[in-house]
C-alpha cells in the first residue's frame, strides 16, 4: 500500500539530523536595532540541540518567544558597533507524519480551534477577501479541504514560474496573481489568500530546508483542516521531510528573517542546512497524502 | 460549408435597419461641460440616417470628430440651465462581415498599419504590461493571433461573473483578473489588457447593442489582426451582427459616453436600440470564425 | 494649569455608566457560521455590568476571548434558522486618563514591550512598509513619538474628507491617502500606518462611541509610546472619554463586527451608546495631551 | 523688469545649437522587432540639420511620423542580426519663449481645442480618476491654471525625492503619491495625474537635456493653458530652455523611448546633449514664469 509506505518511510526514517548554519553581516552607519527571525523553534517535533548563537561583542541581545507568537526572535541592540557579525548554529531532528488526505476529519467553522480562525482572515500580501470568486472557481469543485490545500498548492506550482529578482518587498499575492512569477515567499503568499479565501485557516511557513539549491531561508505554507496544520511547498524546491522551522504567522509581515530599525546594511548572507543522509520525497510518494510536522 | 453560411448570413441577411434612441436628464448645480459619446460613428459599413440630436434650449453645444478620433463627442455648455435635458436618435444600417479564424493573414509588427500601433500598449484601465507572462500561459500555444484573440474573449466570458455593481469607475484589468467578477467595461478591459500582452493590438468599442437587456450602453472589444479590426463580445450579451459603433479607443477613459466638468448628477438614462427584424449569431454559427464591422 | 484641569476632568468626572445596545438581523439562506465582536472587553479600566447578549432560539453560540487576543467573539451557528436576531446590551463604565505628551517617556526599540512589537509591522489595510519617506517628510522634524502619533491624528483628520460610501471593504491606507475620502476605519488605517512608518506601534480600535451621529460602530487607533496605548480618533467624531472597547487589532481584518462564512445578508442593523451625563472633550482642552483608555 | 529680462534672455540668447549624440547596443537572441522613440521632432521652434540615424547593416528600418501623433518612431527588424548597434547625432536649434503666468488666458472647456482634450483623461501610470479631492485640496485654493501647473511642478520638486533605483516600469502616479520617490519619469506622471485631475490638459514630454548629469533621456510635462502647452521640470534636474523634444504623449506607454518585441537585451546606453555656451534658467528668474517650447 503506496501510503503506507511513506508513512513507514517518515516514521522509520530514524532521518539524519540536520545541521543548521546561518551567517550574517551588517554595515552599521548609527546605533540600531535588528530584530532576527533565524533562531529554529523547538517544538515536540523539532527537537534542537548543540544550539550557538553569537554575535559581535559590544552588542546587546536578548532572545524571546512571546505569548501565542510562534516564533524566538533576537532583538539585537548594535550599541556602538560599526559592523555586526551573527552566526547561528543548530542540531535539528525532526519528525514529520503523513495523513491521507481523504481520512482526514473537516471540521466546520464552529468546531476550528480558536487559535486558528486568526489565519482566516486577509492580511498584508495575502489579500483573500479579494479572491472569493476565483477560489470558488478554481477550487470549489474539489471536495474536501485538504484536497483543495494540495491542488491550490500544485496550481501555484504550475502557473507561477519561479524568476528570482521578479518581485520585491511590497509584492503582494494580489499581484503575483497578475504576474506569474515570484520567488517562495511569493507562491506562498498567493497559496494562503487562496486558502482562506475557501475559509481554510492557512499560515506562512519560514524556515530552512535541506539540501536546497541555491542554500538561504525558504518559505512555505501551511493549511488547517481537523485542527491540523499541514505542510505543503508550493515551489517544490524543499521536501517537507526536510523543513525546519523558524517561525509561523500570517504572512512575511510576521516573520521576516530580519528587520532593520536604523541604519544598516547587509553585507554577508550564508545559510547551509544539510544532513549526513537525506531523502527527499518525490511528487509520486506523496500523491494523495499531506505531511505534518506537529502532531 | 459552415464558413460560407456564416457569411451569407451576414450578406444576405439585407439586415432591417437599427433604430438607436437615447435620452439623458442631468440636474445641473453650476456652470457645467458635458462631454458626451453617445453619436453614431459614420463610416463605410455604417451609414446613419434621419439623425437628430437636441438639447434642452439655452445649453451651447459643438459637435466634433477630431482628427484620428474615431468619436464624434458633443461638448455641451451648461451656461444657465438648471436641468439639462439630451435626445438623440438615429437610423443606422450596418454591414458586418465574417472571415475564416485560420485564412486571416498574420502580420510582424514591421508590417503592421502604423494606426494599430498604439493599441499595443498599456492605458489606464488595461495594464497589458503586468500580463506578459500570463497571456503567454495561458494562449502562446495557439499559433494564430485571431486565434488567441477568439480564445482570450472565450476566456473571459468563462472566467469572469457578469454582476451588476461588483465594479466601480476605477476598476481595471489587473483588478478583474483578481476578481473575476464585473460588467460589460471590465469584461472588455481584460480581454484587451491579455490581446495587448501577446503583441496584438486590441480596442475599446462603445457602442449601442441590438435588443440587448437590459437597454444600456454596451462595451466590447476588437483585435487588429492583419491590419483588420475584428470584434469580440466577451460578455455574451450582444451578437457582434447587432453592434453599432460609438466610439473607438484605448479603453473607457477615451470614449466614456459622458463626462461631467462641474457640478451635474445624472438623473435619467434610457437607451434603446432595436429593429424590425433582428437574427443574432449564434456562437456555434461563430465557431472558428471572427466578425468585422468594417472593411 | 491647563493640563492638570483634563485630569481632574476625567478622574473627577465619575462620568455616568454607558448604556450599550446593539440589535442585528440577518436572512439566513443556508447554514452559515457567523463571527461578531460586539461584545465590550471587560479590563481594568472598563467594567461591565447587567450584560445580557440574546439570539434567536434554535443558533448555536460559543463566546470566547483567545489567548493574547484583546476581543470577546460570538461564533454563532445558523443551524436550521432562515432568519437570525441578536440584541446585545451592556452597561460600562470607563476611567480614561490623561498625560502630558511631553512628559511620556520615549522608549527605544530594544525596550519595548514585546506584546507590542507585532503592532510594528504592515497589516492588510496599513501598507506602512510602503509609507517610509512620506511619514519621515510629513513627522520626522517632531520629536517625539507622542507628538508625532497626535500630528499624524490630526494631518488624517485634515487632510482626508468623510464621505459616507466613498470606499468599500477592499479600502486601504494606500487608496484613501491618494483619494482623500473615507470613513472611520480608513482614517484609522492611514493613521495607523503612518505610526507604524515611523516605527510607533500602533493598532485599530473597534468600539461603541458615546452620543455619536449617526449612531454605528466606530473604529480609531491608539499608539504605544512609553509601553503604553493612547487612543485619537482622527474623525473627531467621538471624544476619548465616550469610548468603549470591543477589540484591538492590526487592522479591520482582526476586528470587523461580523464575518459571515455562508450565505446570509444583514437586513438590520442598530447600535446605540448613550449616558445620562456625558461631557466631551474638546479639542482645545486637549491640547498638548493624549488620553489613556487603559492604565 | 524682471519679467522682460526672462524674455530678454531666452529672445536675445542666440542660443548655441544643441549637439545630440545616442548610441545604443543590444544582444538579439531571436528575429526581433524593436520600436524606438528617440528622433528629436522637427517643429516651428525646434530646428534640426545634420541628422543622422545610423545602424548595424542587415537590420530593416522604416521611420515614420503617424498621423496626429507628436513622435517620430523608428521601427528596426532585426533580420538575422545577433548584435544591433544605433547611432542617432542630431544638431538642433530651439527657440523657447517665456510668458507671464498671470497674463496667460483662461479658457474654459468650451474654448479648448480639441486636440488638447485627449489629455484631460486619465492614462496608464496618471491615474487622475482618484486625484480630484487631493488636487482641489492642494491646489483648489490657486485662482489661475497656469498657476496651478507651476505650484504642482513646485509640489512635486518638494515632495518627491529623486532616488535612482526606487521605482520600476509599472509604477504610476498613485504609487508615487505614497512612495515618495523616483525617476523623471515617476514627477512627471505624478504632476500629470493632479494637472488632469484639476481639469488642464496635461502632457508627458519625452527628450534630450542639456547637460543633464548623469546624461539620459529625460522626461518632463507640459500643461495646457490658453491653448498654449507650457514646459515643467518638477525634477528640477533640466532648465527649460535646455530641452529638445522627441515625443509628447498621454504618459510613458506613449513614449517610451525603446519597446522590444521578441529577445533583445541592451547592452549599452549612451546619450549625450550638449551645447557650447549654454546658459540654464534659474528658478528665481522662472520666478511668476512659464516656459512655451513651441509659439
């Protein structure tokens, strides 16, 4: 049974931890304020060990998870500084699950867990309560909900073409709708305002992801349905076997790897994620099933 | 032969003549220009008799065709109106014709008429330049320009909700294509804005619609292919034998049927436009082939 | 002293409870799950009593106030009603304050209370991100924050016409800046992210407002400056002292009063916030001052 | 008088011919068509001798001045070409004059000419449609239109930061009002926007610079007042009787000094416009002025 085999496939994977590897430099032209989102989440699935995170001494830090926020940020405070060097390193096991999508309970609104109706709603690159119709259109036809996550993740997938330097900061799906490219973050802000524009709570996924050519953060999705939060790639260049995460929220609003407040510059960027023995799953493997990675 | 039939249809059909009427009512508040697109265009396939056109007594008016323009506009002088009456009525005989998709000469741009030139690119409501790669998608495998034009307004009368009030004045292609909802101006916009993107140029037509319902002014679009105009009815509402030109132009900002400079309301519009006999065409009549209004 | 006058204004002032009312009606046409935030937030410093919230027998009703969420929503199920009616009513009391602007202590980045670090960053309807150079132009010489969160209030409240029906739900801060016509919560939203532009947190107050005409839900903003909110309606439609609470959030994304996820269709809507005493605040008595709704 | 001397100087100043050079380089990947706007204009005030249009041997060209369209555009076939080089040199002789704004007659649209009128409607990057508010806001309170162009030009220089790199192709006038930076292209489409929105006839003006720094193309507008079109750099980057025209049109889509159609990518851009004694307008003498190109 194909399904049982990827589920075997995750579950006995025993998967090789990875080793994570982030390197930053800034120019710092008057005392600022950096706030970082590298730091991966530990979590009952992604256990993290052997964790460094240093930065040029002279530097104020601290590092913190606030409240319901799924994320760790590092607020950094360059004081004097005229350079700012960070490096961060981390052992990381993960333990992604398989579901089929058709076994899978769909919960009407009233019975979605509070936490996620948040992800219902538009917000700043995802505008959904623009989409309605073309969701409808699109998606409407398709019977279950996690059966309509995947298919908004393959369509996104085969009518957006990945063109690095097509988009910028302000790009919103609204506009990646129009121009069919974008990069990561650009397919998965287009595959959310999709979600909840068919009321399926849809978040941003930021992390790393193993092996990925060329190496920096990456972004995904994720959609709720059961009050499970399934993962999917809609630029299919990670596996979902081989994602960490930094953080969760409604958009690259929430979750920017850096922002600056001040004058800085980066100058130096380097990310590796990588593991002694790593196996992607193909396209065919996971025809018909989601991936998890909390339970 | 299906093509022939198409053709004798048109020919034959000794179409009775349009009885076009429109009357509008303005409440004028101060000293107010109207400009007004709601004449008949004369030309070669559309010959107009028993014209008239009047206004309430007291108003200043010229009516002008401007060099390239293909309008004629009445520019109204409110002077010391309070309520501002226009009637306008015609009889018009038009001679629409059909050619094969497939026989219709492709022309490079180098040989292009250098009047069609300027419908190649961008304008207010029809951003062709956001659409490159979308037009590509979705039409760059079918090899004839005609062909792509026939398919983009096809796609567009699938894709696209005709609903009432979805849309304002500042609505554009970019916007629809989100959307997906809209009237006559928005459905036009959008197939122009896709005709555009793939180096055709393409047209804005107001005009009057034979019996369509309910009675308003209409918009549709041509595609200059072969340096001939062929015209499309993305919404479906008119058959494209039915059609009497106003106005060409690059979308609703050249030929909106009225604008206000000053302080009027509208306080009636009635349009109408029938005939004695009226045999629209159906689309399998259409199949495989376009519809020119002109020569 | 003038200053200290609004204080004893306000703490003197035992301003008469508020009476609240809201009445909604719907037409049900299927199942459907509807989402209000109507409710008024019980906090310090705004205390409910005799709250009585009551809908037609025979919907499901969970209410629920989230984790760090600052609203209380209804989640209502239709169940198998074709029409549905909610009456809301409450009784408030508030104990707003006052400070010196210039008195407030300015905190940097780094010490920042983390709850509102979120509020930082561009949302929906507030494209602060886009609004870096015009908010540094227009407030950059003011020095500081509260001033500037006050000069941004009263630039909206200037510069931008309240026009009943000029925008719609799709309406954000970027549209209304270059239109210059709104209602409250596109006021709030310029507003709001011209704060955030200048990397003051600011968010969106939905709220009942005392006396207001027409009486409706009302929406504002308030700043962070020293770790602590301070609300301005930039419409001055309200005064500070007549506002009560129903949520705080990003944007009218997180706060709108009712979400619909089915088909229903409002038939009637009535808000009333009354009080027996009730003595605005002028603007002149606010001068050089910001009002605090909580401590 | 001051006034006199402006006149003075621009009549008297025998003003040394412009010299124009262009050369461009593209990399042709297949059989491409390539529109170029960058002939200077031959009118009663701008005289050309010496021209030469140059390029690589075995490319089509035809150049052509279509009817009332106020550019002279080359259309270039790159046959077999894999490298495509052009060389434009052109001496010209200008003749600009000066009046007096307050002098200047007011028509009211009854009185325009036709040809100005195309120019009071909105277009692809000068969406005047949603300026009417700020317009009037900004620039209601000024008694005379000429006036009004010149305080919009005024607005623009103070309001606008000139910032290389901070705007792309499919950036409009709406954009800028909230972004607050760009190119010569970006003031101009922006004083465009509110000329139109206030009612003048408003004009993209495409051209050479004298002794602009960087030298480029440059663009500029120009409103309609009386039936005479007066000359605004709100880039402050040009003077006014530095400008030699190559194109007037609705906005940049009009204008665009080279279009591809097919697989091109330039590889070098050089412009040169220079003069041997060149003597450039100071703001102060442009002091109650306007400046007319041609009589």
């Amino acid at each position: 049974m194909l399904s049982k085999s990827v589920i075997e496939l995750l579950s006995m994977n025993h998967q090789s931890p990875f080793q994570v590897f982030a390197n930053l430099r800034y120019a710092v032209f008057q005392r600022s304020t950096l706030l970082l989102n590298i730091h991966a989440l530990p979590s009952h699935n992604q256990r993290l060990s052997n964790e460094s995170f240093s930065l040029t001494s002279g530097a104020g830090c601290d590092i913190f998870q606030h409240g319901a926020s799924e994320k760790r940020s590092a607020r950094i405070d360059t004081v004097d500084l005229t350079e700012l060097s960070i490096t961060y390193e981390v052992r990381v096991e993960t333990n992604p699950d398989a579901r089929e999508i058709y076994d899978t309970r769909q919960l009407p609104i009233t019975e979605m867990e509070l936490s996620t109706l948040d992800y219902l709603f538009p917000s700043r690159y995802c505008e959904s309560d623009l989409m309605g119709l073309l969701a409808a259109k699109l998606f409407g036809h398709i019977a279950h909900p996690l059966a309509q996550a995947r298919a908004i993740s393959d369509w996104v997938f085969e009518n957006i073409d990945y063109v690095v330097g097509s988009t910028g900061g302000a790009t919103s799906a609204h506009d990646t709708l129009t121009q069919r490219a974008g990069v990561c973050r650009d397919f998965a802000h287009l595959a959310i305002a999709l979600c909840r524009a068919l009321s399926i709570p849809a978040r941003y996924f930021s992390g790393y992801a193993c092996n990925m050519q060329p190496p920096d953060f990456h972004a995904c999705f994720e959609a709720c349905v059961g009050n499970r939060w399934f993962i999917f790639d809609p630029t299919r260049l990670s596996s979902p076997n081989g994602l960490i995460r930094i953080a969760s929220g409604r958009d690259a609003a929430d979750t920017s790897f850096a922002t600056i407040f001040g004058a800085m510059e980066m100058e130096l960027l380097e990310v590796s994620c990588t593991a002694e023995h790593f196996e992607p799953l193909s396209q065919r493997t996971l025809e018909g099933k989601a991936i998890l990675l909390e339970p």
